[in-house]
C-alpha cells in the first residue's frame, strides 16, 4: 500500500460510484446505449486504491480501471 493512501479522501467510495463512472466512460468511447451495456464484475484493489469493472454491450467487452481517489478513468481495455 502506498504511503498515505488511507490518509486521503476517496471520490469513489461504493461500488455503485464507480460502475456508474464506468457506464460513462464507455458511453462517450462507443456511443452505444446504457440500457444495453452489462455489469459483468467488479472488484476493488486494496493496495492499489483503484476499482476494476468488467462491462459487456453487444458483442464487446471492456474492463475499466479506475483511480478511487481521483475518481477518473486510468485505462479502457477492450478484451
């Protein structure tokens, strides 16, 4: 764990905080629509403070990997 890291106020805090960051981030990637996008998991890092969603939309499926403390967007990698 980094230093400090339990000392600093995190922005996404639930889970429902980050799947919505993550809902987000796909709709402005790919222009599809939310109610077709699929929570597949979730998982939240400890040491690193950072939150992973797997989502699913049609044929695609992306994992988000998101900054708690800065509640924003590190990574969009399509598997």
């Amino acid at each position: 764990m980094s230093p400090g890291i339990g000392l600093m106020d995190r922005r996404l805090k639930t889970e429902k905080d980050a799947i919505s960051l993550a809902m987000s981030g796909i709709l402005k990637k790919y222009k599809t629509e939310s109610r077709k996008i699929e929570i597949l998991e979730t998982k939240y890092d400890d040491d690193a403070g950072d939150w992973y969603v797997a989502l699913g939309w049609q044929d695609k499926r992306a994992i988000i990997k998101m900054d708690s403390v800065l509640a924003s967007i590190t990574e969009i990698k399509e598997i």
